[in-house]
C-alpha cells in the first residue's frame, strides 16, 4: 500500500520484548485521516488520495475550501495531504471515509517526515559544531565567534552556502525505513522504533518507506583442501555431435 497517514506526535517510551530487551519507540496517533478527494487518471491525470486531519473552526476556513469539503461531507481539519496511489488500491477508498492503521502491518518499515524542534538563530559552534578560539593570549570578546570569511581581492566575496550563524532547526526533516513495531488499532496508534523529527504535539506524515530493506548476502567461505592434495579436475567436455553431410550430386 503506497497511501500513508497524517498523524500527530504523542511522545516517545520503550516497551520490552518476549525475551527481555527494551526498545525505545515513538507513538504517533493517525487517527481521524478523513478522505476529502480520491484523484483518477482519467480525470487529473494521475491516482492519488486527498485526506485531511485534525479540527478547524468553520469560522477559520476559506470559501473555497469550505465548498470542496462540504461536497465530501467531511469536517474542516488543520492539515490537508495528497498521497499518491496505486489505481487498484482507489477501488475500496470512498469520499468521505476513513483510513486508518490498517494500511501498515507490525515489522513494516516506513519513513516519518516532521518539522524539527526550533532553536531559534545559533552560532557557528552550536549550529555547525566548530570548536572554539583560544580563551588567553589577547583574545578580546572572540572566543566563539567564526573568525575569518572572506576571501582575497580575487574573487573578494564570500561563497553561496558558507557556514555561519543562522537559524538553527526548525526544518522539514525525514528519517528512513523506521520499523513499526506495534500496533493499537482501537486507539488507531503506531509505534515506531527509535525516534522521528519534531516535538511532541506536531503533526507528521507516515509513508510507506520508499528505499526498502537492505538485504545483506553473506558470502560462503571456501572449503580448505588437506595438504598435499590435486586439486580437482574440470568435468570433461561433452563431445560435439557430428553434423550431418549434405549428399553428393550425381
């Protein structure tokens, strides 16, 4: 199923496993994704599914959005996502309905986007990681500043893309192949491992992952051969069958 799920972040906890190791997971609440639109190739050109999520004050929403959620009978939400979408996974999906948890299963993996945490403007140690000046020697009011960012006379401007101090976080982020490693399908809750972009309270979006699992081959070692042994010959070729030779002429 390539449709994925608008949610919300709840927090992260662990929860342990049949043989006692505990695993830090996120829980993300996916529930309410209200179909709004289901796109066809025949009419826009392509298969895709519109859903929204969340509550919004009707007083909040635009005329024109208000009129393309009122033909499906859905209420206004806060956030409004369009998946794409396979043709045949379009023939059990209705506007107006609703997707849930169903769509994943346990052990699936699946790529979490959100907004990260914002740490308003940082310098270049907290935002970049450089290290420090020298704190003695008649260093005045330096000690984490960049230093240095222009170039000589040739070509006497600093480059696109120097790093300096600036906003830190506060960006669209995507973390990859995340393993869902339980589902609450009454109270339509994912929980994945390890830990997904923004927090608690933000909104995320849940996709089917797209690079898949990587699939490690193990190679065989090669068998060692007792000291002193010929190594084994090559099977013999299979003679070639004789061609038959076309008749004389009289």
């Amino acid at each position: 199923m390539t449709i994925g799920l608008v949610g919300r972040k709840v927090g992260m906890t662990r929860i342990f496993t049949d043989d006692g190791t505990t695993l830090p997971v996120t829980v993300l609440d996916v529930s309410d994704n209200r179909i709004t639109q289901i796109k066809t190739p025949e009419k826009d050109g392509y298969a895709a599914v519109q859903v929204a999520f969340g509550k919004r004050r009707a007083s909040r929403v635009r005329k024109p959005l208000a009129g393309h959620l009122a033909k499906a009978a859905v209420e206004a939400g806060n956030l409004l996502r369009e998946f794409r979408a396979k043709v045949d996974e379009l023939a059990n999906l209705k506007v107006g309905g609703k997707v849930g948890v169903e769509l994943f299963k346990v052990g699936q993996r699946v790529d979490v986007q959100g907004i990260t945490i914002g740490k308003g403007f940082a310098g270049v140690i907290k935002r970049h990681h450089f290290g420090g000046q020298n704190a003695s020697h008649g260093n005045s009011i330096s000690h984490r500043v960049p230093g240095s960012t222009g170039q000589n006379q040739s070509p006497s401007r600093v480059f696109p893309g120097k790093r300096m101090p600036g906003q830190l976080g506060n960006v669209r982020r995507t973390v990859l192949n995340l393993e869902i490693v339980r589902i609450d399908a009454e109270r339509q809750l994912l929980l994945v491992k390890g830990s997904v972009p923004g927090s608690n309270g933000r909104d995320v979006l849940v996709r089917t992952a797209t690079k898949g699992q990587r699939v490690v081959v193990k190679q065989q070692p090669a068998k060692a051969q007792p000291a002193g042994a010929k190594p084994a010959a090559k099977p013999a070729a299979k003679p070639e069958a004789a061609k038959p030779q076309p008749a004389a002429k009289a």
